[in-house]
C-alpha cells in the first residue's frame, strides 16, 4: 500500500533554512486525484497545515507561512519537498507528509520527522 | 481562517462506556450545493502519525471499527466511541477541509478511567 517517508535533518540553526523530502512508495506521486501536503505538530500542541503541492506543480501555502515557505517536487524521483527560511526555536516541531484527497482531506500520512531548531 | 474548538481537552472513560467528543467550527462548513460537511476526524496514539477516521463528518475510512462514529453538520460535529477499548487511547483532532487554509482543532485525549 501507499507509503510516505520523510528524510533531512533532525537539527537546524535559528536564521538557517530547513530542507525535507518526503518519497512516496507503493503509488504514483503523479496521480491526478492527489495533492501531497506538509504539516507540522509542535511539541505536546496540536496540527498546522503547511502548505500542499499538485504533480502538476501547482502549490498552495498556509498565509502564516506564505512569506517563509517553498515546497517543490520531483516526479522522476517520486518526492516532494519542502523548504522553510528563518528559522527560530518556534519552527521546532514533528514534520509529516501527507497524502491530501481533491477533497481535502489527508488520508495517508508519513510517520514524521522531528525537527529542532538550536544553535 | 476557520478555527475549530474542541471539547473536553482531555476526558477518562471507563472500558465499555461511551465516549464523546465535540467539534465547533467558527463558521459552517457546509457546502450547499452538495449538501456534504467538510470535515474529518483523525485518531493519534502516541508516536504514531495521525490516522484518518471520518470524512464528510460521518463517512467511516475503511478499516475502522464501527464503535466509532461521526455526526453533526454546519458548525457542530460529534465523535462517539460507542464502547471504548484500551487501543482507543490517543488523542482525537477534527479538521475543517472547506476553506483553505485546512485548519486543526487543538486535540481531545482520551484516556482511560
């Protein structure tokens, strides 16, 4: 069955910029029904919506973020990517990658990686 | 944005009992022109990734078990956990998919009593 899985790394400086990738097995990324989103989960609080990207290439991102945030894919590699700038302690949290229905919501998720944010 | 609120923030229930979760949208999440809500519940146990349970407010993902259930419409939803099972324990998020961007409630955890 479909699964995503996220990779980069576990440790940022605040001011630097964060890159992850999510490669998604068992599935086309190029499905045209899908979208393939990010979402955060800072420690011990709730969920934040990210942004979402279409194989296409069309993307959409969370206004909070908008200013911070790129996420990008590959289809000949079967990923997609995100890119968050100007880090600060606030930006640490579990990253996950989802797989998101046309409708809107996400019905597979990846396990999440955690990401903190110290010099 | 469309803030969701949750009610209780946390609640202990008793092995076999009922649970019940409330969701509040700000504004209604009802699309008129297919009469469906917008909204789904995800269940989260501990290290683990978020699970979709229900989408359109009250369709059951596959695989999940019929003690759950979802109702509600416009901006007040319900998750029922008819007789809780000790693999229920986690914590349970409403999410509004009408607008974007999607928004979260804060999380509801279940525990047991």
């Amino acid at each position: 069955q479909l699964q995503l899985q996220e990779s980069g790394p576990g440790l940022v400086k605040p001011s630097e910029t964060l890159s992850l990738t999510c490669t998604v097995s068992g599935g086309s990324i190029s499905d045209t029904y899908y979208y393939w989103d990010w979402i955060r989960q800072p420690p011990g609080k709730g969920l934040e919506w990210i942004g979402s990207i279409h194989y296409s290439g069309s993307t959409y991102y969370n206004p909070s973020l908008k200013s911070r945030v790129t996420i990008s894919v590959d289809t000949s590699k079967n990923q997609f990517s995100l890119r968050l700038n100007s880090l600060t302690a606030a930006d640490t949290a579990v990253f996950h990658c989802a797989r998101r229905d046309k409708w809107g919501y996400m019905d597979v998720w990846g396990k999440g990686t955690t990401v903190t944010v110290s010099s | 944005d469309i803030v969701m609120t949750q009610s209780p923030d946390s609640l202990a229930v008793s092995l076999g009992e009922r649970a019940t979760i409330n969701c509040k949208s700000s504004q209604s999440v009802l699309y008129n022109s297919n009469n469906r809500n917008y909204l789904a519940w995800y269940q989260q146990k501990p290290g683990q990734p978020p699970k979709l349970l229900f989408y359109w407010a009250s369709t059951r993902e596959s695989g999940v078990p019929d003690r759950f259930s979802g109702s509600g419409s416009g901006t007040d939803f319900t998750l029922t956990i008819s007789s809780l099972q000790a693999e229920d324990v986690a914590v349970y998020f409403c999410q509004q998919y009408y607008s974007t961007p999607p928004t979260f409630g804060q999380g509801t955890k279940v525990e047991i009593k």
